[in-house]
C-alpha cells in the first residue's frame, strides 16, 4: 500500500514546523501523490502484467517563483509545482533526446549490440552486457529467455508495436497526478494524414516534460508545461504505426494542448514524420505570445544503410526473427515524396527512419493557440557529413533567458572537426541587431561554440558537449564528454561558462573538493542567484572495468553567499548533507530519502528532485546506508521538493565503515536508467 504523502499547502507551514534544534537545511517533500494519480496508472493494462506498486516518479522541474520570493529570508508567498513522469521500467532510449545518448551522429542505437558497444566505448562497465539487455528487454527481462516478455518497457516493446500495438510507460505528471497532451486526441493530429494512420489507440504515446513557463511579467500569470510525448499509435489495416516518435509540446491546465510541428520548408518526409523536442521556453517580453525552444527535423538522415535498422536476432516476435529491409528504409522518402501515405505508414521499416535536427523557436500565440516554427540561425554545414555521409546534421536549443534585454540561447550545434568528423557541440545563440520581437524571422541569431575544443584524430579528447541551461547573468552550465578514459572513467566533466567575458572553468577539485579528479556529473540547471544543481559520484569506483558508481543530487554555490542560510559561496555539498536532521527513522523523517538528483531550482530556492526512498527510514544515517538490512525490492523511485529552511544548520551524513551492497530490483532500475538521462531538463 502506498504511504500518503506529505501534503505541501503551504511553504511558511512547513518551515515552520522544523524545529530550530536539529534543523537541516532543506525540508523534504514528497510530491503530492494522494487520490487517484498513481492508483489509475498503476491499474492500466500493461501487457496482462502486474503495475501494482512499480510505478516510479520523476521531477523534472519547478515552478518558477515570483518577484521577491526567498525561501531563506521566509518570503515563500505560495506553493510551487512540479512537473515530472512516471515510469514502469527502463525506456531503452531516452524519450527526449534528438539522438541517443547525444552520443553519436550516426544515429545506429537500436539493438542489444549497439547499446553494449555504447556502453564499452562510452561507460566501460564490466556489466555492459546486462546494461544493453535491460534497456532493450526492459527492467527484470528474463535472463534465462529474454524473448519471453517478462520485462517492463525497454526498446523491443516500441520496435515490437508496429506488429503487437504498445501500452505507454510514461505518464506526464503535474503535481503527481497524471496529465494528458495533445498526442492523446487523435484531432490534435495533422488531419491530412490520420485517414491513412486509422484508429487511436489509447495509452500507447510516452510524454515527459521539461519545464514550467509564466505568461505573465513577475510570474504572476498563467502556467503552462512543456516537454515532449511520442505519437499515439494508430491501428490500420497493415499494423500499428505511429505518425512520429517525439512532438514537442505545450499546454496550460485548462484545455489549451499545442503540439510544435516540424519546420514548414523540411522535406515531406521530415513534415509528416519528423521529430521536435521542446526544452525550455520564456514568456516574449514585447507581447503575450510564449517562445519555446527545442529542435525540428528539417530532412531525413541518410536511409540506405542496413546499421539503421536493428538486427533480427534482437527483434523478434513469438520468438520468430523479424528481418527487415534496408531497400524498404530507403524507399520511405520517395512515398512521402509521391504523396503514398498508406504505403508509408503501411511500412513497418519506415517506423525506423531518422532525421537530421536543427536549433528552432516556436512563436507561440496562447490565444488562438497557433505555434510558429523558426529557425534559430542559418545552418553553414551540410544535413550530411561530406566525408561520412551517415553522419548527420544535428543542433538542439536547450534554454532561453533575457540577458540585459537580449533573448540568449544556449545548446547544441554540429562542428566539422578539422574538415573531418560532424560531433556535437555546446553553443551559444546571440540575437542579432535586426531580430524584431513583434515579427521574428528565421536566421536572427548567431551561433557560438563554446567549452573546450575538440581535436581530430589522436588528439581527440571530448565525445560530445552541451550547453545545458543559461541565468539572467550570462552564466551558462553545461559537461562535456570525454572520448577516452582517464581515472578508469569516461568522465562527463561540468563546466560554467561566463557568456560575458568568454571563458569557462570546469567544476573540478580546484573548485571545490566534492567535484574530485574523473568525477562525472550533470549539471541541470542554474538559478538567477548562481546556484548550480544536478547530480554528481558520491564515490571513486573504477567504472572501467568495473562497476557503475552511485551519483547524488549536489549544489554548488557560484554566487555570493546565501543570507539565512550556511551556503556560502564558492560551497558544494550533496544534497543528502543538507536535508540531514539527524532523526534516523520513522515514516517521511528525512532519513527515509536519499536525494538522487536535483533537476531544477527557482529564484526562491526551491527544488525539483528524485529520492530513493525507504519507508521507515534506512538503516543508518550514511549516504549509502542498506535499507531493511538489504531487503530486496525495499526502496522505490519518489519525485520530492526541497524546500529551504531559514536559518537551518549543515549535519554532514557519517562515512560508512564497510562496503554496502544494494541488490534491491528498484535501485537497480535507477542505477541502469538514470545515467542515461542526460535528458533530465527543465526550465525554471
């Protein structure tokens, strides 16, 4: 049975029902998951399998807080919302990213030995064959006949549809209640192609979210989410094909639902199928029109290559192999192209086809709930590596903000290494003189690559970049990858870049010493008061070779210091340090969580984040304390808020004096699924 949540009515309540005696510095508060939210989704019908008590919850983001709020100085005027997901298992390739892992241009993640090949290249974890079967075969896949459906989610699920039909793993949540988009409502759909697509079906799209957005001048307007969902999966006379695999979207909670299209000028193929994400948005300061950023195919990537498509080994269906045809890959352009729409979603290969992607703005107009498509920049490089031309084009808005008056974005773009290889890389989009807020163009920012340098060949010494999130300041956050190992670690390194004088520092042992030599961390998001969260290993394992390490939600302080409150600048901490109380057991007490990863922060100081949570609280007060003594199945996946707490005191968790070992089923999903999700964004 579910344990009833801690119900948030108000900040100035729960603050001031922490005694000042043993006060941490943040309160924990399980989102809100009384009523029928969970109950609903744990009931649906999910293969004739058994949900009851699975479904794990993500926060993803918070909403933004309003002028002059500060939980510290005990401003806190009203509650804040959280958006997140839920989840049955692992999603085998994240729902939100433009390519997998951000990993690769190729585009070629999509069976058990291209998963295990990411994981040897790019983690280097002796358990990389296991790794690559729970993402493929979902979470508690039979080890002994991993064909037999036993596992929750996974990619075969999705690869299977086309053939069997899909039930949804993912939920969008807003307060912990589960909501609907437009993918959902088959007229949400383009109109001119649903009559060859056929029937809706019901529970069979995944939506995740990224953020929350304000209307209004002071955040004292209406709220709207956005994020990004697959299309619902149709049933025709063929099978049961899905128009796309991701729309970004945005909506309020009232009845406006509005999916962004891919680009007007994108070949046909890319119109109908295309994929868009949403990943952070900002109300426009010259009218009531919201701008989202995100990225919109604009062509098909290259088809005629078998690499594309998974191997029939993998793919299979009653244990029957199901081979598919590169030719058929290939000729889902020219039915696209000839107008052939029941051909094209008629074609189980075409379910496969991959796009090149580009930075875009949607000019959103609540009103008539209209959703413009905009080119952020002018591209400069080919859809095609012309030395490689599986190598694609790919480029991703990931934030918004107003910089002294100037709409900046920072993500990703693709560089040509020394005429060489495409990879992506962390940039920043300046607006032009010439950009008019009243009637945007396309092409009216100019683009920056930022972060280290990448190199060819030998040198070579970074994977991938991404410019994860940018403040008021012009302060950016943003990793980078390493191509090779150093410290037995493929380390994703952190950095902030300071937009204004044009240099970045890496988040390493100089800065603070939580942030040591090969740690890898995520740094998610940065606040207007400089505070920087994310996640980050709490431990030094060998992870080449070895094992995955656990990482902790953490924040570090780049402003000045935090006045009421022991987080001075220049400070770093695990979050686990800072909601400490020093009770160590009872149901909800602080020593019942352990705080995964912050996702988000607001101006106010509160946070959106995932807990590890054990009823009654864990054995021990250490960061990697058992609970239950080890019991398998004993701790569950929570999405929680930290909520600031004046004058709260720092009780840094005991060291552990022996090795734990965790074999419950819950935390081993977590450990295999949120390492990949790079994807955790938000907007505040």
């Amino acid at each position: 049975m579910r344990q009833n949540m801690l119900k948030l009515s108000t900040l100035a309540i729960l603050i001031a029902g922490v005694t000042n005696a043993n006060a941490a510095v943040y309160k924990i508060v399980e989102v809100d998951e009384t009523g029928s939210g969970l109950s609903a989704i744990d009931s649906i019908n999910y293969y004739g399998k058994n949900t009851s008590g699975r479904t794990e919850t993500y926060a993803q983001a918070i909403q933004q807080s309003k002028d002059g709020e500060d939980c510290f100085a005990g401003t806190c005027a009203a509650d804040y919302k959280t958006v997140g997901e839920s989840r049955f298992g692992n999603a085998g390739l994240e729902y939100r990213d433009e390519v997998a892992f951000i990993y690769d241009n190729l585009q070629e993640i999509n069976d058990v030995s291209t998963l295990e090949s990411y994981c040897k290249n790019n983690l280097g974890f002796n358990t990389c064959d296991t790794w690559a079967e729970s993402r493929y075969f979902g979470t508690g896949f039979n080890t002994e006949d991993n064909h037999d459906g036993s596992g929750y989610a996974g990619l075969l699920r999705e690869q299977q549809a086309f053939r069997l039909g899909y039930t949804r793993n993912s939920f969008l949540l807003v307060e912990g209640q589960p909501t609907p988009t437009f993918a959902e409502d088959s007229a949400k759909y383009d109109q001119s192609i649903t009559g060859a697509l056929g029937s809706i079906q019901s529970n069979s799209m995944n939506s995740v979210p990224n953020g929350i957005v304000n209307d209004a001048d002071g955040g004292t307007g209406t709220d709207y989410v956005y994020g990004v969902t697959s299309g619902a999966y149709f049933k025709n006379g063929s099978g049961y094909p899905r128009p796309f695999t991701k729309r970004g979207f945005i909506q309020d909670e009232a009845s406006l639902k509005v999916a962004l299209n891919p680009a007007t000028d994108a070949t046909k193929l890319a119109k109908a199928m295309g994929t868009t994400t949403a990943w952070g948005a900002i109300k426009n300061p010259n009218n009531t029109n919201l701008l989202v950023v995100g990225s919109a195919s604009f062509t098909e990537s290259y088809l005629d290559d078998s690499n594309r498509l998974p191997s029939s080994s993998d793919l299979r269906i009653n244990d029957v192999k199901q081979s598919l045809s590169t030719s058929n890959l290939n000729n889902c352009s020219k039915q696209a192209n000839d107008g052939d729409l029941n051909g094209l979603f008629g074609t189980w290969e075409c379910q496969f086809t991959i796009f090149a992607n580009d930075a875009y703005l949607w000019n959103v107009n609540p009103a008539d709930g209209s959703a413009t498509p905009i080119r952020i920049t002018a591209r400069t490089l080919d859809a095609r590596d012309p030395d490689e031309k599986r190598r694609s084009y790919q480029a991703s808005a990931r934030a918004i903000e107003n910089v002294n008056d100037k709409l900046m974005i920072v993500g990703t773009s693709t560089e040509r290494v020394s005429n060489d290889y495409y990879v992506q890389r962390a940039a920043v989009y300046t607006p032009k003189t010439t950009l008019d807020l009243n009637d945007i163009k396309a092409d009216q920012w100019d683009k920056k690559l930022i972060g280290p340098e990448f190199k060819d060949g030998d040198k070579r010494q970074y994977a991938y970049s991404v410019a994860t999130d940018i403040n008021t300041k012009d302060q950016v956050t943003g990793v980078a990858k390493l191509y090779r190992s150093e410290s037995r670690t493929y380390t994703e390194r952190m950095f902030i870049y300071d937009n204004t004088k044009g240099s970045y520092k890496f988040l390493d042992a100089g800065v603070n010493p939580i942030f040591f030599d090969g740690s890898n961390g995520y740094a998610a998001a940065i606040n207007n008061n400089n505070v920087v969260v994310g996640k980050l290993d709490s431990e030094n394992a060998n992870q080449v070779d070895g094992r995955q390490r656990r990482q902790r939600g953490f924040l570090y302080n780049a402003g000045t210091d935090i006045a009421g409150s022991p987080l001075k600048a220049g400070g770093a901490w695990f979050l686990d340090d800072l909601t400490n109380d020093g009770v160590t057991s009872g149901n909800k007490v602080a020593n019942s969580y352990r705080i995964a990863e912050i996702s988000d922060i607001n101006d106010a100081g509160v946070m959106s984040a995932t807990a590890l949570y054990c009823e009654g609280g864990y054995d021990k007060l250490t960061q990697e304390s058992t609970c239950k003594g080890g019991e398998k199945n004993s701790e569950r996946v929570v999405a929680v808020k930290l909520v600031p707490i004046q004058n709260g005191d720092i009780q840094t968790r005991p060291a552990e004096e022996t090795e734990i070992k965790r074999n419950g089923a819950s935390l081993g999903m977590f450990a295999l699924t949120l390492l990949g999700f790079i994807g955790f964004r938000r907007r505040k």
